[in-house]
C-alpha cells in the first residue's frame, strides 16, 4: 500500500498548476454523505469519496448506475473507493425507484437524476475539472448528460451498449440459451421473436432506443472500457459502434477475460482497471487529452443482430389472439355437441393443439423468469432441446397432420368438424412461425 501511494504521489504532484494535489502515503479516504433532489422531487442521496490526505484541485467523477430501479449507493462502493485511491473525488448516488421499472424507464429522466446529482459534485470545495462514468445501462443514461449538461469535461463508460437495448437484450438471451446447450427452432425464437414480442406488448422498457444521436453528439473526451469476456453487451460490435459514432477523441481499451462489469469474482475491480481509469481521468483533468487510440478488439463468437419492429402479421395482438382462438375452438370442440357427429382427426386437433400451446407457454416462460446473469434454466434436456418444447413440438406435428385429414372430410364433415379443421389450418402456419414445426 505503501509504494502504491508513493506512486500516486508522484504522478499527482507533476501535474499543471490548477491540477496539483499534494498526497501523504498511505492513502485513506475521507466521505461525505450527501443528499440531492431530482427535477421530480424525489430526494436521493449518495456518498462522496476523496483522499483524506490531499491538498489542492482534484478531478471529479460522479458514477452513474446500470440497470435496476431504487440502487443505492453502496453498490458502486468498490468503484467508489478504488477510483478515490487514484485521487478523484468520487460521488456514488442513490438511483431513483419511482417512475423506474421493468416495463418502464426514461433514459432522458435518468439523464436528469444524473445532472442533478453531479451540481453536488461540481461544488464540492476541492473539485476542479469533473466527469461523468456511467456503466452498463449507465452508457446509455450518461452520453445524454454529458450532452444536456454544462461542465461536463469528460465521460467515462463500462460495457456501454452501442445498440438498442433489445438488440442488446437478444444477443444476451442468445448467449444465455447457448450456455444452456439450446439447439434448434428454441435459439432463434427465445432471443428474437419472442423478447420481440415482449417489446411491443410493452413489457421491455425502452426496447427501440438508438443511441446513436448521443454519441454522436458528444464533444468530451470519452474512454470506452469493456470485459473481453463480456456476455451481457456485445463488446466488439460496441466498441466498432462507438469508434463509427463518437467524433470526440476517443479512447478504447477492453480487459481480456473481464465480465461486463469489470469485477473479479468475489469482490473488487479487475487488475489494472482503476489505475487506468486514473490515469486518463488525470491527464484529461490535467489539459492533456489522449489521442484517440484503441486498442485489438476481444473474439466475439456471436455477432448480435437487427430486431425490427415487428410487421402487423407479428404484432403481439394477433398471435396472443391466435393462441386463445386455438384454445376455444379445442374447447367448444367438445362442448358444442349440437353441431354435428365429430371424428377422431377433429377430435385429436381439439386436444393436440391446446396442449401444444401450453408446453409452449411453458418452455418460454419459465426460461425467462429463470433468466439471470448467469444464464437460464430450461428444465431436463434431450437432443439440445428442453423435453417440454420436443413434447410441444411433437404435439404441433400430430396436430398438423390431423388438421390435413380433418380437411379431407370437408364435404362430408358436420359443420362442428368443420370448425375445428379451420382452426387446425390456422393453427399451422402459426406454430411454423414460433418454431414448433421447424427442427
């Protein structure tokens, strides 16, 4: 500890003038608790960070949170400290919990709580030049700060998203089923078509923001870090994204096998994280602006891609209708007695198909409320497959080819078989769509 503030020392005492900071070794910190109000109101509070023993200007740093409504401030402590330890003045806010949730939050919102918080910051005795550092859903939140606000000098992102957040979302999805040992149809439809699905209903926040205005808007300098090993946030194609995008000089750097938030496992920051993340703070503090640079991007073993809105033929109306048409029809198969003789196609339609759509339900929900960093469980396997999703597609193929014989009794048929072969040819191109009649 002690070289390590000699060092700290040494580089901080040869900056220019309005920058110098005088350190005694060993470095502790000094913290302030503080409270701020946001343009709604609420009142948040949070916690700054300094170096107990430093003398003079220091540059300033307020952290912006990933993901998650009501954080406090705690868990950006390690952040916090480490980054006091390179002699910044370091504020870790409370996030705000009302207005922000699942199925709803406001970046530009966030973007506010930020500023409001970073003015604290700003007039803190000791603060010269000062920045923000966002992560995560951080690097979405704070490019819009950086751009509303005034004296903003500098923006710093981990695992920042270049694209949309369902973009985003899917890719991570993709690599949580890859894990998993998922093959087939299930890929594709759990990452794509069904988070499409979730994000039109309404139940994916902020699913279609583009960032691409706010990046490119940014006039400050900005250094980009991500994990190599990052499976929450694509980070080549971020890092291609924001290189295409940020005009301001831009600095890239990635830590091989480091996850999306830079953390070791157990507790604390990667090596080498805070000291570079000082000693770019400092020199852009200090007037002495890195040229941009970047360095070789990590292997990224899946690329992310597009997921467009969806066509009116994919809105979350008409398939969620489908699934309930598909569901009376099996039922009034069997209740509506008065409108003809059945026959064992119809009546293997009415069964098959419901029972399809609920091992179908099933599989896709009980991946998604299981889904975690970590990744999602899918219940027992067989051939890459969860053996729920074989039994629905099995049962979508046994209805397929009941619903063509049932359509070959047409002019023979009772108008209750008749019904039911209808519903069992609707039914076909629908379960082609969602994958149960694909390998």
């Amino acid at each position: 500890m002690k070289i390590a503030a000699a060092a700290l020392t040494a580089m901080l005492v040869h900056t220019p003038a309005a920058q110098a900071v005088t350190l005694a070794a060993p470095v502790t910190l000094a913290t302030t608790d503080v409270t701020f109000t946001t343009p709604d109101g609420q009142r948040l509070g949070g916690r700054i960070f300094r170096p107990a023993k430093a003398t003079g200007m220091l540059p300033g740093v307020l952290l912006v949170h990933g993901s998650g409504g009501g954080n406090r401030w705690q868990e950006l402590e390690d952040e916090a400290r480490a980054f006091a330890e390179q002699g910044l003045v370091v504020l870790a806010p409370d996030k705000r919990s009302a207005g922000y949730t699942k199925t709803r939050r406001d970046y530009s919102q966030l973007a506010d709580d930020a500023l409001a918080a970073f003015e604290v910051l700003r007039k803190q005795p000791s603060v010269g030049k000062a920045g923000l550092w966002g992560i995560s859903e951080g690097g979405w939140v704070a490019p819009i700060a950086a751009n509303r606000g005034t004296g903003i000098d500098f923006l710093v992102t981990v695992g920042g998203p270049g694209w949309t957040p369902l973009r985003t979302q899917s890719w991570n999805a993709a690599n949580k089923v890859d894990r998993a040992g998922v093959q087939g149809s299930l890929r594709r439809v759990y990452a794509g078509t069904f988070h499409r699905l979730a994000a039109d209903a309404g139940l994916f926040a902020a699913a279609y923001y583009d960032p691409e205005p706010q990046l490119r808007g940014l006039k400050q300098p900005v250094l980009a870090m991500w994990g190599g090993a990052d499976n929450q946030v694509p980070p080549a194609e971020s890092a291609e994204r924001f290189r295409a995008l940020v005009t301001a000089p831009l600095t890239v750097k990635f830590f091989p096998g480091a996850n999306h938030s830079l953390h070791r496992e157990g507790s604390g920051l990667v090596p080498g994280y805070a000291d570079a993340m000082g000693s770019w703070v400092r020199s852009v503090a200090a007037g002495e602006v890195p040229a941009a640079s970047a360095e070789p991007y990590p292997v990224q073993e899946t690329r992310s891609a597009d997921v467009p809105e969806s066509a009116w033929w994919e809105s979350w109306q008409l398939h969620v209708g489908a699934m309930l048409a598909f569901l009376l029809a099996g039922l009034a198969y069997g209740v509506l007695r008065r409108l003809g003789p059945g026959s064992w196609p119809a009546r293997i339609v009415a069964i098959a198909a419901p029972l399809s759509i609920a091992g179908f339900v099933a599989t896709l929900f009980t991946m998604l409320l299981s889904s975690s960093a970590v990744g999602v469980e899918t219940g027992p396997m067989l051939l890459g497959r969860p053996v729920l999703w074989l039994a629905a597609q099995l049962l979508a193929a046994v209805t397929g080819v009941a619903a063509v014989a049932a359509l070959t009794q047409w002019r023979t048929a009772s108008r209750r078989v008749r019904m039911i072969a209808v519903a069992g040819a609707v039914y076909v191109p629908w379960a082609v769509y969602w994958g149960l009649l694909l390998p």
